[in-house]
C-alpha cells in the first residue's frame, strides 16, 4: 500500500527534525565532553602550580628559618611567617581542587600532616633559638628531622604530581582525540543534514510537480466536465449545507435559457425559471430536501425567456467523506427530447394496438368469412365436374382443373398464415415435454405422405425440454414436411434426427450466447438440396426457391421453422448441396 505524498512528506520532515534533534543532542554531549576535559586539564595545571607554590613557600619559610637561627635577626622572620599564610591558602585551594578523586585526597591529607610537622619543627628550633640555656646539640637534631619532614613533604608532593601528570597525560589524549574527531563529526552531522535538506527539497520538488501535472489533468477534467454537460444536455449544482448556499454550473443556465452566471445561484431566482403550475409540488420536494438532505429523482420543467418549455430531472445526493463542509451534490438532465420520445412511443403503441386487432380482426376473417366463400367454390367446382364434364368443352375441363389447384393453392396459404401468425404468439406456456412424443405425433401427422413417398426416418433419442409443446411439434411437422416435397423423384426420402448437448463456446453462432450449453438437433435428407448462397434466405417469408409448378408450397412453412425457433430463444441454420441434400440444424438453450 502506497502513501500519499502529503502523508510521506510529513514522514520526511518528521524524521530530518528527529535526526537533527539528535544531532544536536551529540552535539552537545560532545562539546560537553570537550569542555570537561578542557577543565580537567585546567584544574591539573593549576594543582600543579599550588603544589610548586608550596615548594616555594616552604623554602622561602627554611631560608627565613635559617637567617633567624644564624643572626637572630627578627627581620628573617617576616618571609618566615607570610610563607606559613601562603602555604594554607595553597592546601586551602587544593581542598577545593581535590574533591572527587579519592586517591589524591590521601595524598593531600599526608602532605597536610607532614606540613604541620615541618612546621611544628621550625616552631621548636625558633624557640630553642631563643632560649640560651639549651644546648646546640639538639637544634642540630632538630634540623635534621627538619630535613627529613621536608624531603617526605617533597615526595608527598612528587607523588601527587605524578599522579597529576598521569591524569594529565589521559585528559590530554582525550582532548586531542575529542578535538581529532570534532572536524570530522561536524562535517558528518553538515553531510546529514545536507542530505535530509536535499531529500526533502527532492521531495518538495516532486510534489510540487505532480500538484502541477495534478492541476492541469484537473483543468483538463473540469474543461471535459463542462463539454460533457454541454453534449449530455446537463448541468450541476451544489447545496453548502452548513452555509445554505448553492452553485450553479455554467450549462445548468444554459439549461435555463440564460447567459452563465446571469443572475445569482439560489432558490429565489431558480423558482423564477420554473413553470407556475409546477413550482408547489416541486416547492415541496425542495423542502423535503432541506429538511432530510437528500433529493431523490424529480421532474420538472422550466420556462426559458423565448418561451420555450424544457423539461428537466433532478437527483442529489449528501457528500460528506473527503470535504471539509457537508454538500448536496445535483445534477440536472435536460429529458425534453426523452418526454417527446415517451410520448412519440406512446402514440406508436396505440396505433400498434390498433394495428393488432385489426390483424386479429382479419385473422378472424382469414379463418371464417375468406375460408367460407372458398369452400363453396370448391363444392360447386366439384358439383360442376360431377354432374357436367361430359357437357364440357375440353378448354372448359382444362379451366375447371385450373380453378381447383388455384383454390386448392390458396386454402393452404390461408391455413399457413394462420399457423404464421399463431406461432408470433409467445405468451404460451414453456414446460418439460417429452420430445420424442411430439416427434411421434409429427410423424402421425404425415403418416399418408410418409406412405406414399416410402420415407424412412431415422431418429436419435431426444431428452425432454422446457418448450412450447404446440410449436415444436409444428416444428417437426414442417421440417419433415419439407425434406419429403424435396425429395428426388427416383429415390425414397431419408431422414435422419440426430441430437448433441453442445458447449455454447464451442459453436460459432453461440459465442456471444448467454447460455453455456445448448441441445443440437439436426434434420438431414438426401433430396434436391440448394445452392449455399440461399443458406440464409431460405427462411424468408414467402421465399420460394423453385416455381410453383415444379414444387407445392406457399414459402411459408421454413418461415413458421425460423418463429417458433425464435420463440425459443435459438438458432436454427440451413445448409444445402444441389442434388445431395439439405440439413438444418436447431440450437436450443437450456440450464445444466
């Protein structure tokens, strides 16, 4: 699943601001880093300068130690005493030095103790100086112990300077790794940061393109959008609920016989547009809107300025998903031209009506009043050539002859127009008929022409199918009645039925079909056949292929063949070889 640029450029943003912000933060633990070892450093120089001070100061303190004892001179003390000031301000300043490091505040606190002993020692030997009755002898022990306390206060502060040079050393190898790495972190954090800057300026960019290629497909859209409304004869409109204010689209005016954004777009001036005798009920439907935010499908017309009537659909429907206010999105059809159809449509079908019934009305006539005049000139014909063809001229015979086959002929064109048009009827009921009863019945039917031709008939057994019953055994009946007219005079008719469920797919004519299988019934005979070319035109309603005084016939029973298949939703298909005979093939739907 892909995320949208908007959400994947906040993601962008999101991520440089958190690699910043912890850029920042090493940085900062860096520089921290740096300025700690930097005091570190600081505070190891100025330990080992209190410790030399102290040096200094004690040796400044012996000096005026020694002058005193050699001249007695008090003046010697002065450097004495300001060297005892100096040295408790130095051990003072190493207090607030050496805090945390636990090793140097033992070596301090032995430095400190030697110090007071030395001290102690410069008190006594003063005061044995001062006193005359004491002998040399112990002021010269008295020094050398001096001597001795000294040289332990040297290595006391030998000792801590030597540990200060180690923590020395280790700072400042810290602080020049620190200072090493420094130029190259920085240049490492600007890289970053240039990259994140150059990923989201990439991404801007691209965003920015495709908000451009966006803009002009939408430009290009709403320019579609107003050329389809313009073709479509329909305009659009929008209801801001929250506002109660609407929008017209430029053809919904149009639609009004009014110039784009001629007058403002809200109900006041739309129900100016609107013919009077509509604007009540559709008044209605405008406030059922309002109050359920909906608008179902509704008609109405409109008066356009020249007079014109227009009659116009409405629909809209509430869109809250994806905007920010909710609308009422409309759209309105211009169904002039579809309400002048409805009406011409209507017209057509009362005058089909009427067409209707006078085809029942001659249907009727067909099979009574035109049947009965014919019949009685059949009888009389008849009476004529029983009771007066001796009397008769052979001409006269040779009309006689010529009336019964033309009466004879026209009874079985009214008796095939009336099976026609029955058969044009498909209200009848469809039920599961056993097909090979009707193709006995058929076969009944025809059972004299079937004697006097000698016909054999060969059939596959057919399953039972969902037909009218009436029909197909007409079917059968005109079929087999066809392949035996067009029999060959020197050779027996045979017929053969043959059946096959057939895939749908699988057959040419049945790809498009919505059925998936299909019952084949084939008629083949081996009479006179046809040209292929006539494959199609064989059905044709009074289509005759040979003349009538070759062949009986009307033209009318392959036509009746093609209905009834009709009817049932199939495919009937003639195929023919001159003097070798004809099939026609019958495809009937079914559900498996």
């Amino acid at each position: 699943m892909s995320l949208a640029p908007s959400k994947l450029l906040k993601i962008v943003f999101g991520a440089g601001l958190f690699v910043i912000l912890c850029i920042g933060g090493f940085t900062y633990k860096h520089i921290k880093s740096l300025s700690e070892t930097s005091e570190n450093v600081n505070e190891t120089f100025t330990l080992r300068i209190e410790l030399e001070n102290i040096i200094s100061n004690l040796k400044d303190a012996e000096i005026g130690h020694r002058g005193f004892l050699l001249t007695h001179d008090s003046l010697f003390l002065k450097p004495y005493q300001e060297s005892l000031q100096k040295i408790n301000s130095n051990i003072t300043k190493l207090d607030t030095l050496i805090i945390t490091n636990k090793k140097q505040r033992e070596n301090l606190e032995n430095l400190k103790i030697n110090i007071s002993k030395r001290f102690a020692i410069f008190n006594k030997s003063l005061n044995i100086a001062d006193d005359k009755a004491i002998l040399s002898q112990e002021l010269l022990l008295l020094l050398h112990e001096g001597k001795i306390r000294m040289d332990r206060i040297r290595e006391d502060i030998s000792v801590m300077l030597d540990f200060e040079n180690k923590l020395l050393i280790e700072n400042q190898r810290k602080n020049e790794k620190a200072i090493g790495i420094t130029p190259l972190f920085f240049y490492g954090i600007l890289i970053i940061t240039l990259v994140i800057l150059l990923m989201a300026y990439a991404k801007i960019n691209k965003d920015l393109a495709h908000l451009k290629e966006t803009n002009e497909d939408l430009e290009i859209f709403k320019k579609l959008t107003e050329q389809a409304e313009i073709v479509s004869k329909s305009g659009t409109w929008i209801w801001y609920i929250d506002e109660n204010k609407y929008r017209f689209s430029d053809n919904l005016y149009r639609l009004f016989g009014v110039e784009p954004q001629s007058f403002e777009a809200n109900l006041e001036n739309f129900f100016g547009v609107v013919h009077k005798d509509d604007r009540e009920g559709l008044g209605q439907e405008i406030n059922a809107m309002i109050k359920h935010e909906d608008l179902p499908f509704t008609t109405y017309r409109v008066v356009q300025p020249d007079g014109t009537v227009r009659h116009l659909k409405a629909y809209a429907k509430l869109i809250e998903k994806g905007f920010r206010v909710k609308k009422l999105l409309g759209v309105t059809i211009d169904v002039t031209d579809e309400f002048e159809s409805f009406k011409t449509i209507e017209e057509r079908n009362l005058e089909l009506e009427r067409n209707n019934k006078e085809l029942s009305d001659f249907n009727y006539v067909a099979s009574h009043d035109l049947q009965e005049p014919l019949r009685k000139i059949q009888i009389f014909i008849s009476r004529l050539e029983m009771e007066d063809k001796d009397r008769l001229s052979e001409k006269g015979q040779f009309y006689i002859e010529k009336i019964k086959s033309s009466s004879a002929r026209m009874r079985m064109l009214i008796e095939d127009l009336l099976q026609f048009s029955r058969t044009s009827n498909v209200d009848s009921d469809f039920k599961i008929t056993n097909m090979n009863m009707l193709l006995e019945h058929a076969k009944q039917e025809l059972y004299d022409s079937i004697e006097n031709k000698n016909a054999e008939i060969v059939s596959d057994h057919l399953p039972s199918m969902e037909v009218i019953s009436f029909q197909m055994e007409q079917l059968f009946i005109n079929l087999i009645s066809n392949s035996m007219k067009y029999s060959k005079e020197d050779l027996a008719p045979k017929i053969e039925i043959r059946y096959q469920e057939v895939e749908s797919k699988t057959i040419a004519v049945l790809e498009k079909s919505l059925y998936k299988y299909h019952h084949k019934i084939s008629f083949i005979d081996n009479g006179i056949g046809f040209e292929p070319n006539y494959s199609e035109s064989i059905f044709e309603l009074f289509n005759r292929l040979h003349g009538k005084t070759e062949y009986s016939g009307t033209g009318i029973g392959l036509a009746i063949c093609k209905k009834i298949v009709d009817n049932h939703k199939g495919v009937i298909l003639a195929e023919g070889q001159p003097n070798v005979g004809a099939t026609f093939t019958i495809y009937l739907p079914f559900l498996k």
